[in-house]
C-alpha cells in the first residue's frame, strides 16, 4: 500500500503532476524532492520523479528509479503506468502494453490508464485489444460520441466492417435531438457511415444512405462524388451522367470528372468525335478550361490530334505558359503524337518568324515554342541534346532573365554528362531570383551532384533559420529535408566518407520513424475534432510507409556501403580519413578535438545571440525538453561498426518488406543474407529477384554464386533446412550449366568477353523469344580458379577469341562494324523510332557496334547527307525505314565525285521499317527488323548490281526495280492508302485489273537471255559454279515467313572493289535525249499490263516477281505482261506470285537484258516508278552496272529460292547432251 501523505504533500504532488505537464521541469524536480525528504520510499513521488527525469533526457536514471519505485509499491497503479510510459517513450511497446495492462488490473476505473493502453495497441495496430479497450471506454462514458466513433474505428479496421456500422447505428438512434446542419462531428461520421456500407460491396444501400441521410452533410463535393460513383457502379448511367456533370460545373478542370462522364455515356473507345464532342462542350462553356483541352489529346489520333494540338498549343504558346511541355510529355509514348507535338511548334515558329510585327505578345509566344522545343529534345524518349542546346539558346536571347529557361540549359548540361557545367548554370538561373527557394534548392542539388557538399549547404543556408544552433545542416534536419539528406549522403559516399554518408542514411531512417510516432498526436486528436475519414485514410498510409520512394533509395545505399564494409573492413576508418601512421593520427585527433571546441563555442554564441534578438526565449527554454546531443555528428562510429552486417539488416527489413517488387533490393539482400550464412532468407531474394527478372546478369551472376555456396555449405545445415533448399533450388539456373543448359547457335552470338575482375564470363546473343522476333540475352559462367590464374591472355582469352571468330564467320565478315544510322520517324506506319530503340538497338550495342544515329526531318534528306558523309569513318549504312531511303543513300553516294569508291566502300544495308521493305527480304530472307539487324551484324559483304535511269537529262540510281503499268499505279497511286500497310497494294492492284487498264508503249530492249529456260540455266550456272559455302553452314534462326534459304551459296565477285577516285562509271548506251543505239529496235505494246523490271527478287515478302534474279550478274529481270487479259486470269496470275508459279505462267514474258528504254504513248497518264519512289510519266532508259554497289547479305546471295526447277535439267539441255 502506498504511504498516505499529509494535505501539504498531497498538495506538493499535484503540483508535481502539475508542473511535469506543463513542462516545468526544475519545479517539479524540488517539489518531488521535498516530499522524498519526508517520505524517501513513497512510490508514487520516486515515478513520477522518474518521469520527470526521461523528459530530461535522464534514461537510465529514470528507469532505475523507476524500478526502485515499483520494489517499494508493486500495487500501485501509477508506479505501473509511469513504468510503461518510460517503455512507451524508449520504443520498447510491448513491455509498455504488458505494464498498462497491470495497471490497469490494479486501477480498472482509471480513464487516463486505458486511454493510453488503447493509443498504444492501435499504434501497435493490435485490433482486436484496440477493440477490447474502447469498448471498455465507452461502457464508461456512453454520453460521449467519440467513444462510439472510436468503437466503430476499432472494428473497422479489425475487419469487422457491419459490426462497425452496428455502433454507428446504435449511437445515430439513441440521438433523440437531431445535431445541428453545421455540426462537423456528426457530417463526418455519417459520411464515414456511408464509407463502410460502401466497403462491405452493397452500392445501393449506400447510395440510399447518402441520399437520405448524407445530403446535409458539410462536405458537399465528397458528397456528390460520391453519388456520381454508386450511380455509375449501379448502371444508371442518365442519372450518373447528370451526376457527373453537376461535378464538372463545379470544378470543370478536374480529369477525374470527365472519365466518369465518358464512362457513362457508353460511347466506344474508337469514338473519337463523339468523345471530342463531350470536351468540346465544357471547352466552349468554360473558356478558361485547360482539361477539356487538353485531355482529347490522350485518345485523338491522325488529323484529329493535330487539328486538336496545334489548337492547344497555340493557345499555350500565345499566354507564354511554361508548363506546357510538362503537360503534354506523357503523349510521347506514342510515336506519332511525339513526332507531330515538336512538328507543330515549329510551325509555330516559322508562322511568327513570317508575320510583319513583332509584338511583345509574339516574342511571348516564341519563348513558349522554343522552350517546349527545348524540353522536347531533353526528354529522354526524343533526345537530341544538341538542338536542345540550341533552341535553349534561343530562348535565353528573346528573355535572359527566364529563370525557366535558365533550368532547362542547366539540365542539358546535366544529361550531357558535364555536372560542373550543369552546376553552374543551374546557379546563375539562381541568382535570377534569389528570394525563390525552389530555385535555390535545384541550384543545391546540381551542386550535390558535382561533388560540392560544403557549397551546396551554404546555397541551401540562404533560406535556413540564421538562429538555428548547428547551422544550416540541423535545420534540414529538423524540417526533414530528405532530397537533400539523401543526395549529400550519396555524394558523400561518392567521395568516400562513408561515416558522413551513413550519418545521412541513418538520420533519413530515424525520419521515417518520427512520422511513425507522429500518429500518437492524432489518436486522440482526431477523434476530439471528429476528422474520422482523413485519420482512418491517416493508419492505412502509415501502415506501408516505408515503401517511399526516399527510404528505399537511403536504405540500399546504407546496405551497400554497410556491404562494403563487411567486404573490406579496412577501409572503414580510412573512408573518413583517419587512417594512417601513428603521427597522422595524432596529429588528426588534435585537429578533431580543436574543431570540437570551436563547435561548441560558435554554438555557444549562436545561443548568445538568439536570446538577444527575443529576451522570451529564456523563459521559454526552461520548459523544453532538452535536445538529445549527437555524439557522432560526423558518423565515425557507424563507419567503425564492428558488425556491419546487423546494422544493414535495420534498413534492409523494411526494404524487403515494403519493397518486394523492386529487383534492387532483393539483390541486395541475397547478398547480406549470404554473407550472414542466412542460406533460406538468401534463397528467397533470389528467387524473387529471378521471378521479377529472370534474365537480369547481377541476378543470374548470384545463382551461380548460391549455387557454389550451397554445395560447400549443405552439410552443416539441418535436415529440415537441406530438404527445403533442396526441393526449392531445383527451379534456380546455375551459371556453371549444371541446372541451365542453354544451346546458342554460334550465328546468334553477338559477343563474348571476360569481366574485369575475371569471375565471369559473358556472352550476348540473339534470343528468338517469338517467332518473328529477336532480343538480346546475356548468359554468365562462372570462371574457375585455375581459369583466372591464366588471365585474358591464357585459355580462356584464347577460348573467347575461337568463339567470336566462329561466330563471325564467313567472307569478309567483321566484328564490330562501324554503323551510320539513319532513322526515318514516319516510315511505314510511323514506328521506325520505336523499332529501332527497340528491336534493333540493342543487338546492335550488344554486337560492340560503334553506331552514329541520324533522324531524317525531310524527303530526300538521305541523298544530302550521304552526299557530304565520310565514307572513312564508316563500314556500313543503316536505313531504318522502307526501301525509298536506301533509295536516297545509293543516289547520294552516286552524287558524289569519288562516286564509285564511295560506294565500293560502304554498304548499304536496311532494318525493315515501312510497307514493302524488299530489300531486308533478299538480303536478309525476313522483314523483320530484329532479324534483318542481326543479318546486318554477321552480314557478307556483297557486291550489287545497281542501275542508271536517265530521263530528260537526269541520271539516277535504281537498286530495286523499275516498273511501269498496273505495278506502278498499285505502288504510287495508293500513297494515300499507306495506313494500311501491305493491303494497300491488294485494294489498288482489284481495283485496276476490273478496269482491264493499258498503258500503250514503245519498247526498246537490249536482250541477253531470251528465253525462260536459258533463264533458267543462266541462274543455274551463276549458282552452281561459284560453288562457295562457307556462309551456308552456319546456323541459322528460323524465319516462319519461309524467306530463308539456308543452303544458298556465296558470292564472291571482286570485281570493282578499290575503284581509284572517279564518279559514276560512263553510260554506255546514252541516255533517253540520245538517238537510239544501234541495233535497237522500237517495238510497240499496244496493250501492255505491267513493265516491271527487277535488280531484285522480292518485291515485298510475299511477292517474288523475279525469281531468277541475282545480286551481281550484270543483268536485269524484265517482265511484261498484257493488260486485256480477264480480271480472272489478272487475279490468278498475281496468286501465282505468292505460289512461285509466276515465272512459268504462259502469261509473263520473262527476259533477261542489260538496257532498254521506254517511251508512254499518252504522257502524264500514269505512273513511273522507281525502288518505289516515283518520276515523271514519260520516256526513259536505262542500263545496269555489274557489281557497281555493296551491301551485306546473308551468305552473298539473295535469300530466294529461285525459279521451279531451277537445279533440273530442261528439255533443250536433255536434246544436246
């Protein structure tokens, strides 16, 4: 029993209470003293001075007092609660709970006792004992509606959700005086009602309860948000839409809203006009709407987004609107709108460059336009940082005061890898507006990331409190600044200070548990205000708040640097620069305890100086608690820790926790456990790690690591352990191939090497994970001790170098060929840049390519630059695209003066990218463009015939095909149809074959094989007789197109090859101006079909017109056919091409020849083409050049299987012999 006190001493212990709540300190300290003077062993006197001392920072006094206080009273309550109140405060929560509870068995009517055991379960998230304690609260105090609402709470979130709504039922018909309109506590809990019905899944009931008892609630937008959602979740759709639209008068810029409507109205996702009708109608009800602008952009596509976006970004660029780019940049998963969006300010541009006066508003606008043109080549899916420099640039002219644009240029910088440069703009767009403190903060960042820890602190002291003790650095700290604690423990750790690095991580982890402890403020606060939905929302943010963005980037660094340390542990004390002889050390201990000693003075006066400017503070720091002191503020002991592996485990508990899908950290777990020797929590990150990326090489590199691991550890485990490893590692790969075996044919290899460090080695290789299609992948072999010892140059350097050779085989094929790109946006359907970041980029970077990318702006862009290119510096050209840019490479290679060296010596190549794309199916047998990239990269140099057209005194080159009639009109007459693709081709060719269409001619040809069976035997003697197959015999990846002829031989013509410095060689018949040559005679066609001849054999992936064409014969495949055939035999004649009956039909006149021209009867009625691209329709010639050009192919022949029958004896062979 506790010693009964005199009125005085009762009276000094209230006051004792008193003054610990008021945080009065010293007076409750002598107060308490002078009851212990006459009662030295009172319980409750020596707890509550116990107390009083923890407040002080006086820990382990307070809890040995505290222990003292419960031997002299076990049976007083207070003793106990003072108890678990230390516990509470020290974070010990579970001892805390378990002495509340005995206090309470000694005091069950103490309020205050339950009160804090029920904050601390809920903190503790004890549901079913946080149910228990209010329920017991409210038994006492039932005339108090938040003991209700805290009831309610309790088994909300203990899951009892109609319980929940059964005391919120009860107290609402015990009420017998209904609450005012304008009481908060009753609106908030009614909508809280409403939450529950709704979360127990029965919408319409809650919709009726909204109605009926919600519609006076205060917040009236929740209210009606919530309407609209039952109305649009219970399918009626009219009200909902009324619902929604009540919203959008409200608030017409909310997104939200107009989904909901959208979703309402039943209209298709193709709906386009429909869905621009409904934006279109707030966007001429409310002018000033950005949203009902803007969000048509998300679903517009072709002309109704441009039409759309030049409106909107106009409109932007006209008001000078900054966030313009920042609005729009999500679009640029799109690659047409991405295409069309900078397409657009440019036209902008040049329409305000053209207009007479040049008002302040225009040179507004200018700004806007070149400034989003700025942002757009930075942004990482449409980088070009060289015209973002320059349109940065410009913008900086029109305004040198724009802090906006001054950022941009910062960031340019920054992308170009030059950090000081980027500090350094980012620091003069400071100084534009010193009293901005975003500004300031990028400006202390981007000098963080240079490396500037001590610049970057003072920057950031321009907007920190000047009385702050401790500097700049503490007040970060206390408003919890992490992107600077954060970015200066990296930078730290860059510099190698892992103890100041540590220091930051560790403090960004003590961050998150103050906003943890944070809660206990609100447990009874929000209950007291009656804020029951914003608290609730409150415990469930607080329940995964460690899956912040912020704690997951600290907590890998402090387990990577903690990692570190375990793996080196010398170089924990030299990472703060104490390591060293004895005299270095001295010497640094000395400096250490000076700078110390300043530290405490510049504190002292800094103390000094704030009660000067505000004498209250005096007063005021008596009732403070007292700060705790940092005995490491410069995180040597974290970086001396004698366990590095334990103290990872503090920040890597929550980082696997809360961050499961992140491969990151389950890599960096696997390699905390395995170090610990913690072989099934290491197992477990691995396989999470493998299910979230099978194929990741640090991943796969730890499978292999586990599995050695295991194999010396196993034994020393236990039974149970070695059958749980063992049944789960069977799905895990082992980098040795024991588990994994993985065949890789020596074609699809794109490289091989040793690692640095010479534990591994890897090789990248071409995976055909679709039928059609390539992807990189990276398999990693362990390298064994004996290995290593011989290095790069031993076995295993010889072994690297066999493979490679191996899987670069064939004549003149070269490792890492140097590749000139060229990437045209808008081929095909518009996919070239997608493709190419892709598919074809990576092989080509997994291959070792040395590639310079260029974008093409215009049509006919290929031919300048290739004009001007230094054929020097590059092995091969890259056009991604359709066949007309490798169209406008040959011809701008042919412009050139060294023409014929030009091109001797580069190869024009081709990734498939458009409509037909025949020149990847010869080349390569596919049109895919993985495939044909990876044809490019173990690619035969070739040698190809190419063929000078002349017309009116124009010469061109022609690498594909020339062709007049029906081909021609169903190529060029449907540019309008391109969207479709191939099809285009099917939908012109019906609709001209009904007409029964011809093109009256006058033909001239230089024939050299007649007829098809010589044909035949021209193609047979061409193939047989070169009798090469080298590039045969490599493995192949199949192409289910059927394009590939994997037994095809290899040409190796020479000829031409080192041409010395001369133009296009002379044409040998003239050009069309000329008079005929001689010999030839004009034959007239009164009724021609088609003119189609050919360089190549496919025209398109399915079509082989000329299937005895080779690459480098000297001659051309010439066919003709009739017009006034039946649309009948039209149409079965073109089916005969997909069959490869084309060559043999009675109706196709198939001729080899060397030149010929051909002259329209009825000019401009109709179409020429040339490789696609189209000239005037009129007379031309033309006359081929053997072996003229180069290019790479599969083994040096076209990827086509020939005529029927090729390889069988004829009729006339059989006769003669």
């Amino acid at each position: 029993m506790p010693q009964p006190l005199s009125t005085r001493e009762a009276n000094l212990f209230r006051s004792v209470i008193r003054h610990y709540e008021d945080k009065q300190y010293k007076r409750g300290l002598k107060a308490a003293e002078q009851i212990l003077k006459k009662h030295p062993k009172h319980g409750d006197t020596m707890s509550m001075k116990a107390l009083i001392m923890n407040a002080q920072g006086k820990t382990e006094e307070a809890f040995a007092l505290a222990k003292e206080a419960l031997k002299v009273d076990m049976r007083s309550h207070i003793c106990w609660h003072v108890y678990g109140i230390l516990y509470r405060t020290n974070k010990n929560f579970d001892e805390a709970i378990k002495a509340y509870k005995f206090a309470l068995k000694l005091e069950p009517e103490s309020h205050q006792i339950q009160r804090d055991l029920a904050i601390l379960q809920v903190q503790m998230r004890d549901y079913p004992g946080y149910v228990q304690s209010r329920f017991v609260m409210l038994k006492a105090r039932p005339q108090l509606r938040q003991n209700w609402t805290a009831l309610a709470i309790a088994y909300h979130l203990d899951g009892n959700l109609q319980q929940a709504e059964n005391i919120l039922t009860t107290y609402e018909k015990s009420i017998t005086t209904p609450p005012p309109k304008t009481d908060l506590e009753n609106s908030e809990a009614l909508l809280y009602k409403n939450s529950i019905i709704a979360e127990q899944g029965e919408i319409e009931r809650a919709l009726e309860h909204l109605e009926k008892d919600c519609k006076n609630c205060l917040d009236r937008v929740a209210v009606m948000e919530l309407r609209a959602r039952y109305l649009s979740e219970l399918g009626r759709k009219e009200e909902a839409a009324k619902a929604y639209r009540a919203l959008l008068d409200r608030n017409p810029d909310h997104s939200d809203y107009y989904k909901g409507l959208v979703a309402v109205l039943d209209l298709a996702a193709d709906d386009e006009a429909g869905l621009k009708a409904v934006y279109d109608e707030y966007a001429s009800k409310y002018p000033r709407c950005d949203a009902a602008r803007r969000l048509p952009l998300d679903f517009l596509t072709g002309d109704g987004f441009r039409t759309s976006a030049k409106a909107y970004l106009t409109l932007m660029f006209d008001k000078g609107v900054p966030s313009t780019f920042a609005n729009l940049k999500h679009l640029y998963s799109d690659s047409f709108k991405k295409e069309t969006l900078p397409e657009i300010a440019e036209e902008y541009l040049q329409e305000r460059k053209s207009s007479e006066a040049a008002s302040s508003d225009s040179s507004k606008g200018e700004g806007a336009a070149l400034y989003f043109l700025a942002q757009h080549y930075n942004y990482y899916l449409s980088r070009d940082l060289d015209k973002a420099l320059e349109y940065v640039e410009k913008a900086i002219q029109l305004d040198p005061k724009s802090v906006d644009f001054q950022m941009t240029k910062a960031r340019i910088f920054k992308h170009q890898g030059d950090l000081a440069k980027a500090s350094e703009a980012m620091d003069q767009a400071r100084l534009l507006d010193v009293k901005d403190r975003y500004i300031n903060s990028k400006a202390a960042k981007y000098q963080l990331r240079n490396d500037e820890n001590e610049k970057a602190l003072t920057t950031l002291g321009l907007f920190t409190r000047a009385e702050t003790v401790g500097g700049p650095l503490v007040d970060l700290v206390d408003m919890q600044a992490m992107w600077f604690l954060t970015e200066d423990g990296e930078t730290w750790q860059r510099r190698g200070n892992v103890g100041l690095a540590l220091k930051r991580f560790h403090t960004i982890f003590n961050i998150f548990d103050i906003w943890q402890e944070d809660q206990f403020d609100f447990h009874a606060f929000s209950l007291r205000k009656g804020q029951i939905r914003a608290y609730v929302e409150m415990i469930r943010w607080e329940d995964k708040i460690r899956d912040h963005p912020f704690y997951f980037r600290a907590a890998l660094d402090a387990v990577n640097i903690y990692l570190a340390l375990h793996d080196k542990p010398q170089g924990a004390n030299g990472a703060n620069g104490s390591e060293g002889n004895g005299d270095d050390a001295a010497e640094k201990k000395k400096a250490a305890k000076k700078a110390k000693k300043e530290a405490q003075k510049a504190e002292r006066e800094a103390a000094e100086r704030a009660l000067k400017q505000d004498p209250n503070k005096q007063k005021a720091k008596e009732t403070e608690e007292p700060k705790k002191k940092d005995d490491d503020p410069n995180g040597t002991k974290l970086a001396a820790t004698q366990d590095p592996l334990g103290d990872a485990m503090k920040f890597l508990g929550p980082l696997l926790e809360f961050s499961p899908k992140n491969i990151e950290g389950q890599i960096a777990g696997f390699e905390v456990y395995v170090r610990r020797s913690k072989y099934l929590p290491a197992l477990r990150c691995l396989k999470a790690a493998l299910a979230l990326n099978k194929d990741h090489p640090k991943v796969l590199e730890q499978a292999s690591k586990f599995h050695k691991v295991i194999a010396n550890a196993l034994d020393s485990l236990s039974p149970k352990v070695q059958e749980v490893i063992k049944a789960e590692l069977s799905g895990v790969p082992d980098g040795g191939g024991k588990n994994n075996n993985v065949v890789i044919p020596y074609y699809n290899v794109l490289w091989a090497e040793v690692s640095e460090d010479t534990n591994w080695l890897q090789i990248d290789y071409a995976h055909q994970d679709k039928p059609h299609h390539l992807v990189v992948k990276t398999v990693k072999l362990a390298v064994s001790s004996e290995e290593q010892q011989q290095g790069e140059d031993g076995g295993l350097g010889n072994w690297v170098e066999k493979l490679l050779d191996k899987a670069y085989e064939g004549p003149g094929v070269k490792r890492r060929k140097r590749g000139w790109v060229l990437v045209n946006p808008h081929a095909g359907p518009g996919g070239a840049e997608r493709i190419w970041e892709r598919e074809v980029k990576p092989i080509f970077e997994a291959a070792r390519m040395d590639l310079t990318v260029v974008r093409t702006t215009y049509s006919g862009e290929g031919v300048d630059l290739a004009q001007v290119l230094d054929v020097d510096k590059y092995d091969v050209a890259i056009p991604c695209s359709g066949d007309g840019l490798p169209h406008e490479v040959f011809n701008g290679l042919g412009n050139r003066k060294d023409a014929k060296q030009a091109l001797s010596k580069i190869a024009v190549c081709h990734i498939p990218c458009g409509s037909g794309n025949a020149m990847s199916c010869n080349l390569y047998g596919t049109h895919r463009p993985s495939l044909a990239a990876l044809g490019i990269v173990k690619g035969v140099p070739t040698r190809l015939d190419l063929v000078s057209v002349t017309q009116g005194g124009e010469r061109k080159l022609s690498f594909l095909s020339q062709a007049l009639g029906v081909i021609a009109d169903c190529d060029l007459g449907t540019e309008h149809l391109r969207w479709m693709g191939g099809a285009r081709f099917t939908v012109g060719f019906l609709g001209l074959v009904f007409q029964k269409k011809t093109y009256p001619c006058d033909l001239a040809v230089k024939v050299e094989i007649e007829h098809k069976e010589e044909v035949k035997k021209h193609y047979r003697e061409r193939v047989v007789g070169q009798g090469a197959q080298e590039g045969a015999e490599q493995e192949q990846p199949e192409d289910f197109k059927g394009l590939s002829v994997p037994d095809t031989p290899v040409s190796r013509d020479e000829d031409g090859f080192g041409e010395e410095d001369v133009g296009l060689p002379p044409l040998k018949y003239g050009t069309d101006m000329d008079k005929l040559p001689e010999g030839w005679e004009l034959i007239p066609h009164e009724n021609l079909g088609s003119f189609y001849c050919g360089n190549m054999a496919y025209m398109a992936p399915d079509a082989n017109f000329f299937s005895a064409a080779l690459a480098n014969d000297g001659l051309m495949d010439l066919v003709t056919t009739d017009g006034d055939v039946s649309p009948f035999k039209s149409i079965s004649l073109q089916l005969a091409v997909d069959s490869g009956e084309f060559f043999d039909s009675p109706l196709v006149t198939y001729r080899k020849v060397s030149a010929y021209r051909i002259i329209p009867r009825n000019p401009g009625k109709g179409y020429i083409s040339i490789d696609g691209e189209a000239i005037p329709f009129q007379a031309f010639q033309a006359e081929i050049h053997q072996g003229l050009g180069l290019t790479l192919s599969k083994k040096g022949v076209f990827e086509a299987p020939g005529p029927l029958n090729w390889d069988k004896v004829t009729n006339t062979e059989r006769l003669m012999a």
